[in-house]
C-alpha cells in the first residue's frame, strides 16, 4: 500500500493522490473531519488542471465549477491563466463549445507514437476530407445538406467519419422526417492539431471579405 507521498497509480498510468474528501491531516498529524473549503482564486488555476489531468475525457465547465464550488466564470478565468502557462510547453487545452481536456501538443504526436509503438495515423481520403470540411464549416449539418453541396451520396464516407469519431451526431432537425444532424468532435481538433473549432482555417470567400473590411476600416 503506497504512502501519500508515493500516490496512487491509476489504471491509465496516472498518479492519483490518496486524498480523503471528508477528512484532511493536520501538521501534527490529527484528522481535520471538516469539510473542504472552496479554493482561493488564486489556487484555482493548479485545481482545475489537476482534475483535468485525472479526468478520463472532455468536461464541461460547470463540471469542474461544481467541483470546486465556484462559479464558471472563475473556471474560465483559470483556463485561460492555464493556456497562457502551456504556450510553447508540450501540453494544452482543447475545447470545444462548454468542453475542455487536457492534451498532448500536436507538434510531439509523432514521439509519443513511436513511444507507445503506435501505428501512425492512417489518412483521409479526398472524399473524406471534402465531406469533414462541409461538415466543420456548415455544423450542424444534416446529411441531405452534405449531399447538396458534394453533389453525390455520402452515405458511405459518412459512415467512416463516423466510425473515425472524427464526427457524431448532435441531435435532429425539427422538421419533417427529422433528419439527424452532425457536427465535428474532439477527435476532429485532435487529429488536425487545433486547439478550438476557432482556429479552422477562414474560407477563401472570407479571406476576401476580410481583406475589403480592413481597407475600409483603413
């Protein structure tokens, strides 16, 4: 049995400090049965990335607020404090909408597969890629509205993006028929390296528009 200062080794190889959420130990060694108390602002930063980094996926925000009593906009203060710290590091961030985990940084993807004797990641074909592009520009997207724009059926290409977790379902459309809509997931940042759904590239159109404001504005 490890000690509290060796922790605890959790099944993903993780060290998980025995702490007792009822009950803490004093300098001279007696149990403080108290409850915890809600962090202090400025500890809360090292709070949220220790339950990120013990956490098995994405979490929302009001997860992690709930778990440490405080209010979501101070989570969201101390994930930017956070992302600040990890600017050239070989972790981050990800989130998408209200969701955020912890990640490797996509630039040491190819060490750590070698490291785990992974197989590299096996690429998209152009079809692929041209139906995952509709789908992160337009989403939520429904799949008659992929295949308006494609021109073809995408049942099939769909269904491997699907089968990638590169997409998911986010619901149905409240119309006739209910077709289901898709939109882009975690996988999708992670496989193309983005941190948010923000950093997608802008559309040729958009550059364009971009460039007529700015002389405007000029």
């Amino acid at each position: 049995m490890p000690t509290a200062s060796q922790g605890f080794l959790s099944g993903q190889g993780r060290v998980l400090w025995p702490v007792n959420t009822s009950s803490t130990m004093k300098a001279d060694n007696s149990v403080d049965m108290s409850e915890p108390t809600a962090p202090a602002t400025d500890h809360l930063a090292p709070l949220v990335e220790c339950l990120l980094f013990v956490a098995e996926g994405p979490v929302t925000i009001e997860q992690l607020a709930r778990s440490l009593e405080v209010e979501a906009a101070q989570v969201e203060e101390a994930l930017d404090e956070l992302a600040g710290r990890y600017n050239g590091r070989g972790v981050g961030l990800q989130r998408q909408s209200r969701r955020v985990q912890l990640v490797t940084a996509p630039e040491v993807a190819p060490y750590i597969e070698r490291f785990l004797g992974l197989e590299l990641s096996s690429t998209l074909s152009a079809a692929a890629l041209e139906t995952l592009a509709i789908i992160a520009y337009r989403q939520p997207v429904t799949r008659a509205q992929i295949e308006a724009i494609r021109g073809v059926n995408c049942d099939s290409v769909l269904s491997t993006l699907l089968y990638r977790g590169l997409v998911e379902p986010l619901g149905r459309l409240e119309q006739a028929g209910r077709p289901i809509i898709y939109g882009t997931t975690f996988e999708f940042l992670q496989y193309f390296g983005f941190s948010d759904a923000a950093q997608l590239p802008p559309l040729p159109g958009e550059e364009r528009n971009g460039a007529q404001a700015a002389e405007v504005e000029c």
